[in-house]
C-alpha cells in the first residue's frame, strides 16, 4: 500500500495545474495520474475506504515523492484534520497564493465556462458576499469570495503541521516572473535532484471548453491515458502532448474590465486585514496586491 508523502492543496485557480503539469515531467516525482482526487473534502469519496484513495498511487516505482494536487483542500473545513489522521504529520505540503481578487474572479470565470453563472461578476459576488452573511449552505465551486482568505485556511493546517512542511508560492511574483528559481526551491523542499526539464508550461488562459468529455478524459486516469503511459514511457513527451490538446479544447472567455472595476472593493473592503495577517505569518510582502 502506497501513501503519499506530498500534496499540492490549493489555492484553486492560482496555476496549479500547471505546477502539476511541471512537476509530472520529474523522474523523482510520482503524481496521481487524476490531478485531482478529492479524497479528503469529497463526502462521497471520503466514504468509500483509505485503499480507494491508495489505489491511485500503486503505479508509483522507485519515486521519492508521491503525492497529488486537490487545490480545494485548502479551503475545504475538516481536510487538514482528516490528512493528519490518515498521512501523519510528517507530509509535506504546497501551498500556491494568488491576489485574492484575481483569484475570485477567476473562479467566477470557470463557473461562467461551465454555464453555471448567469450573472455578471459584480451581481455574483454581491450574492456571495450575502449568502456568507446568512451562512447559506450552497456549493463551493460558488465560494468566490471565502476561497480568498489564505490566513485563516493556512492557520487551519497549522494546527496539526509545523510551518516547516509548508512551502509557500505566490502565484505573481514567484510563478510567473521567476520561474526557474521557483522550481529549484521546489526541488529543494521536496528533496528531489535538480533536473533539466521544461518548466515553460504555459498558465491556461481562462476558458470555456469545447468539449466536457475531453477534459475529463485530459485531467483523470481515463483508459486512454493508461494506454498513452504505456505506448509513451517519456513523462515530459506525455506532459507536452497534454497539454497541446488540452489548449485545443479551450476558447477564451471574457475579458477582465469587470475585475478592474471590483478589485479596490475586494482588496479594500473585504481582504485588507487578511493580507495583512497572511503577510506575517509567511513572511513575505505582499504590497503588490493591494496595488491597482
């Protein structure tokens, strides 16, 4: 029975996918061929036993790292406490940051991509920000605004993990304006050799899909990409022909005028004081997000 030793737990829509697409490529890295389990915040999943959620890494070899990507993890209440029952407190754990606007709005693009929100992202959040109020019940994908605050999700997991488990990625500056020595701290935490493979995955662009079905099969351990494995032994061919089709799937979505004119309410009025809280607790400036 194979554990992980690493997971990848948020935030959503912060280039996750992409550090997934990445790391995939590395010899010492094993990652779930589904990207995204969701063992630990999936009722339905969480139900079933701890060999169904194993099962995805017993094709793991010789691998230093093991692990899986569900950015809902960060968010989700009860997850850190339902890893530290299962894994330990010794896994490790990356967490990937992004402007808590940008991040919402982002979010809020998905779920109009998926024709699940008829509304513009002004009146969305608006009926977000009520339902918070009235503490409604109501499906996370729509938790536009409370995905946002990463202090309060970050101290959740510090209750049962030291910091010293933790790395912490900001999305902007450490993602996409330096990259490779991103990766290499990467490596370092996880303990892995320093391999020259491409780290030039682009971010996928905020899309509708043309097709449901091939993003399913794209993003899960569909028979098709078992086969794949099998008829392509080199991770990195395999990443690369991934990701070509999985930019032919995609078509753009609107563009960001609406965000432009919510961000100084967000960052003002509702993430101020988080921000501010969350830079001290990872030690780095985060300035920049409160620019517009």
């Amino acid at each position: 029975m194979t554990k992980p030793n690493f997971l990848c737990v948020g935030a959503q829509k912060a280039g996750t996918s992409s550090i997934h697409n990445i790391l995939k490529q590395h010899s010492q890295i094993f990652l779930s061929e589904r990207k995204e389990i969701h063992f630990f915040d999936w009722e339905e999943h969480f139900t079933l036993n701890k060999e169904w959620y194993f099962d995805h890494f017993k094709l793991a070899e010789n691998e230093l790292v093991i692990g899986e990507f569900t950015p809902t993890y960060m968010y989700v209440e009860n997850v850190a406490q339902r890893i530290f029952n299962l894994l330990g407190k010794d896994i490790k754990f990356l967490f990937v940051l992004r402007n808590p606007a940008d991040r919402a709005f982002s979010n809020y693009k998905m779920i109009v991509g998926r024709k699940e929100e008829p509304n513009s992202f002004k009146k969305a959040v608006k009926i977000d920000l009520k339902r918070m109020k009235n503490k409604s019940d109501y499906q996370v994908d729509w938790h536009y605004i409370n995905k946002g605050f990463y202090d309060v999700q970050i101290m959740e997991y510090l209750k049962y993990f030291p910091i010293e488990n933790m790395l912490f990625i900001l999305f902007e500056e450490d993602f996409l304006q330096n990259r490779n020595k991103t990766f290499e701290k990467i490596y370092e935490f996880l303990g892995v050799k320093h391999e020259n493979i491409s780290v030039n995955v682009k971010i996928t662009p905020q899309t509708k899909f043309k097709s449901n079905k091939a993003e399913k099969i794209l993003n899960s351990a569909h028979p098709i990409n078992q086969f794949a494995k099998k008829l392509i032994p080199s991770k990195k061919l395999r990443t690369d022909i991934k990701y070509f089709f999985t930019k032919l799937n995609h078509k753009p979505t609107a563009s960001n005028k609406e965000l432009d004119e919510m961000r100084p309410f967000l960052i003002n009025e509702i993430y101020k004081e988080s921000i501010l809280n969350l830079e001290k607790l990872i030690n780095r400036d985060l300035s920049s997000w409160q620019k517009f």
